[in-house]
C-alpha cells in the first residue's frame, strides 16, 4: 500500500513550529497568567491566586483578575489539569505552525504555486512578529499566536468549504484571543453569504452558512456574558477600562481607546526606528518597539492585489476594522519588537499579498520578504542575546 502524501501545509506548520521551537530555547514563560487563569477555572472562580506584582492582573473587590482574552487558559485547561501547570511558550509554538500551515492552505486554495506560497508563509513566520511572540510565549505574546492562528484558520475555511459553524468556531476562538477581531465577523458573515464573481449577490445555500455562523456565536456570547458576571458583577467586560484608570501612563476616567492616542499610534506603527548606539551591537531596537515600516515593508505588496474584487474589498475591510482599536489605544505594546498589535490585522494583508502574488511576483517581491524575515530574525536574536536569556 502507497502511503498517503503528507499535505504542504501540514509539513509547513511543523517546520514553523520545530524552528520556533528551537529559537525559543524551550524555555518557559515567567509570564503564564493564563496557566494561573486555567488553574482559578479548575478550582472553580475567576479570580487568581496572584504571586505577586510582576504578573499582570487586575485588583477588584479584593481579587485579582486577568484582563486578556481567555481563549488560550481553554487551550492550557487540559495540560494543567493532568499536570497542574504547563509550558505557556510550548502551545505558543504549536499554535505558530498552525497558524503557518492555515497560510499554506490558504495559499494553496487560491492556486498560487508552492514556491511563492514558501515565500509569502517564510514572511507571515519571520517578517512579522509571529516568530517572536512564539518564541517568548508571555501572556500578551500567546494571545497574539493564538488569534493569528485561528484567524488564518477562518481564512483558509472561508476558501475552501466555508461552512459557517466551522468558521464561527475560528472567528470565537480568534476574538476570545484578541478582542478587536470580534470587528471582524460580519466581514466573514459578508463572504459567507455573497458570490464570488458576484460582490452584492446571495450565493446557493447562504442560509445555512450564516445559520450555523450564528449557532456557534450565540453560546459563545451566552458564555460571554456569564464570565464577566462571574468577575464584574455586569453582563459587559470592564477590564481594560478599570486598568486604563489605574495605570500610571493612563486616566482616572474615560475610555483607553481615544483619538488624542492616534498621533502616538502612527508614530509607532510608521515611524520609530531601530537606534543606533556606539557598541556592539551598534543598533538596537527600541524597548517599545520598531515601526512596520523598518521591521515588515513586505506588507506593502498588499496594496497590489486586485480580484476577485469582493475578496479584495472584504480583506481591506477586515485589515481596517481590526486596526482601528490598536490606532486607538492608549499604549503601543508597551516591550515589545516590532509592533506586536499589527498581529490583529496583519493575517488580512497576507490574504491580500496572497491574492496579488498569483498576478505578480518580481525580484523586488523577495527582496522585501527576505529583508523583512532577517529584521525579524535579528529581533529575536537580539531579545534572546540582550533582553530575555535563553539559559
């Protein structure tokens, strides 16, 4: 009997993931509030037992609570319940080769040939912050994973079969991860329901796509609602805003997310640079991080894409709506390499490189992927050498 081959895709997430691995030095995150947030779920509350300051949590009523989405203390629920605790950055890594093997797949669905879907996925893992958030697996940095993950996993369904349970399932699990992809969802809706070739047209069967959709998405929010009553005491998630008002870069009052922040966020995302300094390793990225425009220029070939022109403008659509939040934050991502927010939006613009990339792909094209993959290569080599040590 002929063995079955092996699927691109899957061999590109395991690649992904044994490399991340390996740059990660296997170490495990100090930073593991979603371990301790599995813990407080399997002794039945919500809050944690805080060990201390340098954990992230926010004190209510006499408790301390993890503000961040908890789609990922899901994820670590069964690894701690047989061991008691576990390796935040082991499922950071994993979730990074699937988040590289959905891209394949995604790739493949849309016919562009493996060599440029290599380059494109080689992109998506080191040109971005993936790599890096993978590698240190911190609580911040495993919400990142995760939602590019199961972004890319909605995004390969939705080129392929595009059954609407399976699609709400990922969309969940993105936005319960990072919360500004909930924008996302009436984009995924929108492609669920119209043609292909025909923007503003109804498809066969769009009834039951968006019907199982909404039969995913309604217990999800059911099960939202139950989770803030059970740390709030309200139906609806105060958590950043309480932490914006006792943060000591934040307000006493009002929302963190404000236009006054905008002209910071575009500094950041467009403009801060590496620095340069006068020893080895002569330059630097800053602590609070390095504009996209230094660290991902590859992200331009976006702008290239063309048809099918529904898809086109559903992807821009998407890329929008889930910057919009991170453009207007308070903070940019505080220590970080790159600018780990761009990870809400940046699975879109790679569905749109992909897309432009069937038409085109010059020279120049992996010149920019391959300078942006060294940047984010040198990132990580300089957090692991300078910031965070691997012994």
């Amino acid at each position: 009997m002929i063995a079955r081959k092996v699927p691109r895709s899957v061999l590109a997430g395991a690649v992904a993931a044994i490399v991340a691995w390996i740059v990660s030095h296997g170490r495990a995150s100090p930073y593991d509030n979603y371990v301790l947030l599995a813990q407080a779920w399997l002794h039945g509350h919500a809050w944690i037992v805080w060990p201390g300051p340098y954990i992230d949590a926010l004190p209510y009523h006499g408790r301390y609570y993890v503000i961040e989405a908890p789609f990922p203390a899901v994820v670590l629920l069964p690894f701690v319940a047989l061991f008691g605790s576990a390796n935040q950055t082991l499922v950071a890594v994993l979730f990074a080769g699937i988040a590289v093997g959905a891209a394949w797949a995604f790739a493949e669905r849309h016919g562009l040939p493996a060599d440029r879907t290599l380059w494109l996925c080689a992109f998506l893992f080191a040109g971005t912050d993936l790599l890096w958030c993978a590698m240190l697996g911190d609580v911040w940095f495993l919400a990142h994973v995760c939602a590019v993950a199961c972004t890319l996993l909605a995004l390969a369904e939705l080129a392929g079969k595009r059954r609407g349970w399976l699609v709400g399932l990922y969309a969940a699990a993105a936005f319960e991860s990072r919360f500004s992809l909930v924008l996302a969802v009436p984009i995924y809706a929108y492609l669920l329901a119209t043609d292909r070739d025909r923007p503003f047209a109804l498809a066969p069967g769009w009834k039951a796509r968006i019907g199982g959709l909404i039969a995913i998405l309604l217990p999800v929010a059911v099960l939202w609602v139950l989770y803030n009553e059970a740390r709030w005491g309200t139906w609806y998630d105060i958590g950043y805003t309480a932490w914006y008002h006792q943060d000591q870069v934040g307000m006493p009052t009002g929302s963190p997310f404000r236009l006054q922040y905008l002209p910071y966020q575009l500094w950041s995302y467009f403009i801060q640079a590496p620095v340069v300094v006068s020893h080895w390793p002569w330059l630097i990225p800053s602590l609070s991080g390095v504009a996209l425009t230094w660290t991902s220029p590859a992200l331009v070939l976006a702008f290239f894409a063309r048809r099918p022109a529904r898809d086109v403008m559903a992807w821009w659509a998407a890329a929008v709506l889930a910057a919009g939040p991170n453009f207007l934050y308070y903070v940019n991502g505080f220590a970080q390499f790159g600018m780990r927010h761009a990870l809400d939006f940046e699975p879109f613009l790679f569905a749109l490189m992909v897309l432009a990339a069937r038409d085109r792909f010059g020279w120049w094209w992996t010149a920019m992927i391959a300078y942006s993959c060294a940047v984010g290569v040198w990132g990580c080599w300089y957090w692991n050498t300078f910031v965070r040590s691997s012994s």
